[in-house]
C-alpha cells in the first residue's frame, strides 16, 4: 500500500485534504534562534552555497512547527548572481545590486542559466533535504518582473520609478529583460524539479505594484512562459504577489494550480475572481502573528472558513514571516490550523 | 450674475462639470524649479512656518500648470509638531518622529490642537492664498491612522508592525489615539474651512496596509467622525489612500464627497464599488508621466473614458507627483484633460 499523499499536494491538485495543509513564507530564517546560531558568521548568499548549511536551515521549521512542507533555504537572487550580476543580500534591508541595470546593454550581462554548474549547490541542498524530509519540499524561482525591479532599482523600492521607465521607454529592451529572466527562471525551476521538489512557488512579490494593463502587457507572458513550462513536469504551482487583488484572476490564468493572496484581500473575495479551479494560498496578516495567539486564533478560525467555503486550501500568511515574531505562536497556529481540518470533516 | 462654478466643485457634489478637472497631489514641492529656487536654505516645516512663502508655494503650480485647484503647502504631521510632538520631515525619506510612541502613556504627548494658537501661520497662508487664486484651494489633513503610523513607527515602514501590534495588543490605548488625532484632524480642517478653503482631502495614504476587518473595526470611526464632522460645514471632502482596493466601498462609506482611487484600480473596477452616489478622483500612475508625453496620452485617455462612464471625475494621479517629474509634461497634461472633456460635450 502506497503511504498516503501529503496534504499539500492533495489541496495544489484542487482536492481536500484530510487536514488543510499548512507552511510559512519565510518560516526558515531570522525569526528562529537555532538559525541565527547556525548562520553567526557567514552572508545569507554564502549560507545557501554551503549545501549542508541549507538544508539544514530547510529542515530547522519543519522539526519545530511541524508544518505541511518545507521551503528551499535559497533566495530569489540566487541565479543572477551565479551568472555574475554582482548582487548582496543586505540584512534588514533586502538584495542590492552592485551596478543597476540601465539600459539595453545590461542584457549582455544576463547568459543563459545552467543550472548544473552554476548553482550546482542549490541542487545538492535539495538532495539532502530531500533525504531527511517527511514532508514535500517546495522550491522557488523570483519571477521576471520583481527579480527586475532589484536589477533595475538597484534594491528594494517603494516606487518602482525605474523599473516603469525603462518598461514604458524602451519596450524592446523590457521584453528581452522579461524573456531573459524568464528562461533563467524556467531553467532554475526546472532543475529543481529534477533534483527532486515537490511543488514550485513563483515569487512576483511586487507584482502589485502595477496596474492590470501594465501587468497585462508587460509581464504575464514572461511569468505564463515560466508557470507553463514548469507544468509540463506536472510539478504543482504556486503563484504569489503581494498586494495583487486587481490581478488574481490574472495570475491564476497565467498558469498556475495554487494562488497566493495577501492579507488585503480576504479569501472570500479572492475565491470568485480566480474561480473554484484553484487552490487559495494564504493569508494571514504577518503582523497579526505579533499580537499573541488570541488574535492569531480568531483571525485563523476566519481565514480556515473561507478557505473551506472556496474549496481546496493551504494555509500560509500573507507574506513572510517577520524577523520579530516569536516561534512558539507560529508552532501553536499549526497546531490549530490542523485541528480545524479535523474539526471540520 | 454669478461666476460659474469652479469645475471641481461641481464635479465634487456629484455634478458633471462642462470640463473634467484637474489638479496633482504634491503638485507644489520637489518637480518644480521655481518650487526648489524659493526654498534653498529652509527646511520644509520652516517653509510651512512662513505664510508669505507657502502661500507662493501654493500657487506656483496653479500658474504653471492651469490645474483647476490648488492645495495648501502644508503637511500631514504640521498640527502633531504643533502640539509638541518632536518631527522632522527629512528630505527623501519623510516624516521622522524624535520619540516614536510606544504606549498609553505617550498620549498624553497630544493635546488638543488650538489652530488660530498653534497653526496660526497655516490660517495665514491660507488667507493669502485666497486673495491671488481664481481656482479652488485644497485644504488637508492627515487621517487618524496614517498619522498614528508615523507617531508610532517613528517613520515611513513598509510594514506597519509596531502600529498593528499596538492596535491588536492595546485597543483601549489604540482607541484613544485615534480619537486624539480624529480630534487633532477634524479642529484643523475646522480652521482651515472658517479660513476659507473650498473642499478639504484626507489623506489615509497607508490604510490599504490594513485588511477590510481591520480597517472597519480599527480606523473607520475615527476617519467617519473626521469626514462627518466637516460634512457638517457643507465643504466638499475627498477621501484618499494608497492600494485601498478592497476598501473603496468602506472608505467612501466613511462619509466623503470625492473618493480618491490609486492606479492599483481601474476607475472601471472602482465605479461599482462605490456606487455612483460618488465623484472618483485619479487615478493615473505617477510613474507614467516619467515615460513622456505619448504615454501619459494614451493612459489618460483611457482613465478619462472610465471616469466619463461612472459620472463625476476628478483627474488627478494616483498618488504624489515623484521628484523626477518633468513640468513640462504635466502641463501638457491639463491641457490633455481639459481638451477631452471639450469634445465629449
């Protein structure tokens, strides 16, 4: 008899679950004490080309809270700066690049992705988890448009000035940046589809920063190019921004099983503007986590009901986990979260 | 026999005008030259301090650009720095706050606000103002939750965690602040009106960090007793903030004539939220301006389109003229809107 198939994928291939499935974006890193002593002395880039290191970082969360799956200890600046993009992770402060891109002649400064030789340690850190994990593993890849708005920003940015500049100036150049990021995506996912994941999240966090014309025009190709390709593996999909309620239904047709939802939109209005097609990721409110695990449980008990008035559902935030919040509320959420299923069927 | 009236007080109590009006939130400040001339050697709470110089602040881009309204050269954190709270408005980062709040005790830093006492120089610039404008002028104030977010955060956050822990942590002290500072917003725009403004905006610019329950339960009383509490005086009200898609309904709900919409929302999409009962204000990305004229063309066009088939509209960007804008082509621009609400009657 074949072991019985882990409620996360049960609910990315639309059905449900005996429990609803439950994982935290960023739920390995700063907030846990045992990965703050792991990682004293080193860069997070340095860490996550250390294959023993990252996989263990990977399996840290799942051994303390107990969660449905386990998440790749990598970042969305991973491949780009294994092609030679000079890129840092600032802590407190997010990736920076060390020379922006301005214009068409930074194209030449992004070569195909080959995954093998240069990012072969990201490959080994999902063959070891692989080895030690009793739950799927999810890898991930940063989608064309918010991996370019760091290059072309620089680092994190409130407006995206230059990022929509170069996008409404110079299309050519956009559309060969938005396709060159989407094969070295494409080819990253790939890779750890083959290297044994489970699931892949496409991470377009700003995404909301755009309008639905603009995301329209001048990214849902590139991210469909990327989610339609991973499909082809049959590796379930998961689709993330932050702030997108305008363009759910957008990037659910992109190509996508799952769709991930912030905080600001509720599950309820997400569910009719994406359809029952899909499962809904999400979406508790980061911040809430803060307040104590009575606030925390009156807004799950919410979230799990529309979850289960939309159908299949994995439970998450709405954005990752922040560097204060204290572990032990985030172990008793799984635990009620879990319960509810049980509860409820 | 009277003059007509101004078109965006027509359109602001629910009137079709006989020409779409216009005007751009930060129009006054950084993107003008004669704006950067006047204030070389003060900073900008200085600047807000001297009547004679913020009255011309107030009117340069009414003279440069034909924009159908000016607003009042002040800022959101004038009447708290009034009363004593220590604030700083640094240059590219915004307003910074001496000692962040941190709990019950801290309010007893916010008295109530005497305005002709505390903010007399803001009555003055006002008076002056009205004397030299043949447009409307724009009084503002910040609402009690975006001002709250400064008080406590002590700056900009892309999070909102210390405000939303409070919120959740401490309601009693969470809904004292509020009502110190709906109090503090609603007696400066009281003076602002008996000083002879001609509509008022709130400026909500953080809500859309905050999920629909949060700002229902959380900060919707203290902004309804603001925007009732100046409906009282017959002056038009717009209503404003950032990413608030899923909260147009509850924001126009709050009790506003004018409800401000960021580019995240079509108009389209925003029609049905509100209702017709309302006037949209926006809602074209600032960024697009920064690609030129032939973009900023044809995206206004379509953003006119959709505010000529919900009715009463006030063209306006979806958020603060960014620094790098060229003048020019915002000129460009009101003569754009003004032409088309020419041929579509």
């Amino acid at each position: 008899m074949n072991p019985p198939e882990p409620p996360l994928l049960v609910a990315a291939r639309g059905d449900i679950p005996s429990q609803v499935p439950v994982w935290f974006m960023r739920q390995a890193g700063r907030s846990l004490p045992e990965y703050r002593a792991l990682r004293a002395n080193e860069s997070i880039l340095e860490a996550i080309q250390r294959p023993d290191l990252a996989a263990e970082i990977t399996l840290q969360p799942v051994r303390r809270y107990g969660v449905d799956a386990a998440i790749l200890f990598s970042d969305i600046v991973v491949p780009v700066a294994a092609i030679g993009v000079g890129v840092e992770i600032v802590p407190g402060r997010g990736p920076v690049i060390a020379e922006p891109f301005r214009g068409a002649s930074d194209l030449l400064r992004l070569r195909p992705l080959i995954p093998e030789e240069d990012t072969p340690y990201v490959l080994e850190t999902i063959a070891i988890a692989k080895r030690e994990l009793n739950v799927p593993l999810i890898g991930f890849a940063g989608a064309p448009f918010t991996v370019a708005s760091y290059l072309i920003e620089g680092g994190p940015s409130r407006t995206f000035t230059r990022t929509k500049a170069l996008m409404y100036n110079d299309e050519p150049t956009w559309f060969a940046l938005m396709e060159a990021l989407a094969e070295i995506a494409l080819a990253s996912l790939r890779s750890q589809v083959a290297a044994g994941v489970d699931a892949i999240q496409l991470f377009d966090s700003w995404a909301g920063a755009l309008s639905r014309r603009d995301y329209a025009r001048y990214v849902l190709p590139a991210s469909r190019h990327v989610l339609e390709g991973i499909g082809a593996t049959g590796t379930p999909r998961i689709h993330f921004g932050v702030g997108t309620g305008e363009l759910l239904e957008l990037m659910a047709g992109a190509g996508t099983d799952v769709i991930g939802v912030d905080w600001r939109t509720s599950l309820a209005d997400a569910s009719p503007r994406v359809g029952r097609g899909y499962c809904l990721q999400g979406n508790l409110d980061p911040a809430v986590v803060l307040a104590g695990v009575a606030a925390t449980h009156r807004e799950a008990a919410r979230i799990l009901q529309e979850g289960a008035d939309h159908g299949p559902h994995i439970f998450n935030l709405g954005h990752g986990v922040l560097p204060e919040t204290d572990p032990g509320v985030l172990t008793d959420l799984v635990e009620f979260v879990h319960n509810f299923a049980r509860a409820a069927t």
